[in-house]
C-alpha cells in the first residue's frame, strides 16, 4: 500500500464517476434517487470513525443558494484571510467548492491554496482505507464507495480537521436535500 502516488488517487478517484449513460439509463427507467445524499454522508462519516459534531470545530461557514456560491465563498475565504491578517484569527482557514478549473486539488484549500499533492495524496488514501477496511469488516463489496463529490466531501472534512483548520467555508454542491455538505449538524453562519 505504500508508495501510492498522486496519479494513483485520481485514478481511484475517477473510478467514483458515475458514466453519463448510466444516469441516463437510470433516468429513462424511472429510477428515482435513493435517501438524501447527506444521510448517506452521515452514514460513510461513522464509516470514517467521524460523528457530525466532531466537524463543529471547523466553525463552518454554510453557503448555499441558486446562483453566486462560488463567489460568495470566495468572499467569505477573503474577508476571514483579512481578519486573520490583523487579528491573528483564525490560524487555519479551509475552503471547499466545486467544481474546479485546473486540478481536483483547488476544491480543498487551506489558507487560500489548493492542498499540496502530498496531502492531497495522503488525505485521499487515509479515507479510501478506513472506507475499505469497513467494508471488509461488514462484508461488503471494496467498490461500495461514496461517488466522486460524496467522497470529496468526506475527503475534505478529514483534511481540515487533521489538519487543524479552525474556520471553513463549504459552498453547497448538488444543492437541495441531495447535497454531500448538508451533513454540517452546526454550521457557524
């Protein structure tokens, strides 16, 4: 397992996509949607060894709405960034958006930069083998994985509170009672 590289997450990571033809298919033979993604979310969480309020430490900051999360996100980053700047709070600020222009990395930021690959690479295998040695321990497949914005999600809960981030802002992806990011119990705002 070990000497797993960056290139190896995305590949795992990619593997997570759900094809188009496949959700078309799902679509044409009716098949609706299973239980809201954030009780799944809440669901893989506990699989992570994670309860909903181990994540209050990260004073999330909740962005949801129908157009301008991205920016508003990016607004809320900044305006903490220049708090910290003159009040030394908060130490460890975490971004979370989607969707990304470059690489997956910029969807989980820490003080305003995209995650190194390293910890990209370390934070995504230590989530993909906690998920994998609950499946084996409950019998279920090692492909029962969360999809991609799922496990990115989960990815980046972990990343910030391993790494010590103390102010987060989340901006909804999939929006509505679907979306992976509602699985926030205590959002600070």
């Amino acid at each position: 397992m070990a000497n797993r590289t960056y290139d190896d997450a995305l590949d795992c990571l990619n593997s997570l996509q759900t094809k188009f033809k496949t959700l078309n298919e799902r679509r044409a033979a009716g098949v609706v949607p299973g239980p809201p993604h954030y009780e799944n979310t809440l669901h893989a969480l506990n699989r992570l060894g994670y309860k909903p309020h181990d994540l209050d430490c990260l004073n999330i900051v909740h962005v949801a709405g129908t157009k301008g999360k991205g920016t508003t996100s990016a607004y809320v980053d900044s305006i903490l960034a220049s708090y910290k700047r003159s009040h030394g709070l908060p130490s460890k600020i975490g971004l979370f958006t989607s969707p990304h222009l470059v690489s997956v990395r910029e969807r989980i930021r820490i003080n305003s930069l995209p995650i190194t690959t390293e910890k990209f690479t370390k934070y995504f295998f230590e989530v993909w083998d906690r998920l994998d040695l609950y499946n084996a321990k409950e019998g279920l497949g090692a492909t029962d994985k969360p999809p991609y914005f799922r496990f990115l999600t989960l990815m980046s809960f972990h990343a910030f509170v391993s790494e010590g981030v103390d102010a987060a802002v989340y901006e909804v992806g999939l929006g509505g009672e679907y979306d992976a990011t509602n699985a926030i119990a205590q959002p600070a705002a």
